[in-house]
C-alpha cells in the first residue's frame, strides 16, 4: 500500500542546486516501463538517503498531497525542489519483486 515519507530538502551530494537557497530530495527519478515515476537510485548523504522508508524501486505515486500519474518530469522537478529545508512529502508505493529483483506489477 501507499505510505508518506517526508525527506528534508538539503543539498544534496552530486546535484547541483538551481541557486543557493533551492535543491531537491537526493533521488535520481526516471519514468519506468509502464510509466510510473521509479527511484532509480539515492545521492549518498542526501536527505532521501536519511530517509529510511525511501529505496531505489519505489514508485512515486503522489508528491504533497497530488498524485503524479500524468506529469511531466519537468512538473515532477518542480514539486520536489524547493528552497532548502522545506519538506516535501512523497506518497510511495514498493513494488513486489520477481526471484531475480526485477518490479512486478
């Protein structure tokens, strides 16, 4: 099922903040094969790497309180960077997972 998890917007390592004041979650974020938005991978040190309820594979199903079927990844960009400090809630999904890793929808 869905669960929140709220991750710090902090500087993330290896990204590079739109200025000073702005960053994002420490997640790398892609579309997956049937279209759901995947954390691919977390920024070593970066606030979703804190976070003990966000892994790689997780979906991405909501960000603040809206849902993200439908979004571009520039609108998904827009929602998760935000000036430093502020939190941003992610409503995850955890896929089941076939013998070799693999999402199983």
């Amino acid at each position: 099922g869905q669960r929140p998890a709220v991750v710090r917007q902090l500087q993330p390592g290896g990204q590079a903040p739109v200025n000073e004041a702005m960053c994002g979650i420490g997640a790398f974020i892609e579309r997956g094969d049937h279209g759901h938005l995947v954390i691919k991978n977390i920024t070593p040190d970066g606030p979703a790497s804190h976070n003990r309820d966000v892994y790689p594979g997780d979906f991405i199903v909501g960000i603040d309180g809206g849902g993200t079927q439908g979004m571009s990844m520039m609108q998904v960009r827009n929602k998760v960077i935000g000036r430093r400090g502020t939190p941003v809630t992610l409503s995850l999904q955890r896929p089941m997972r076939d013998g070799n890793g693999n999402n199983v929808l």
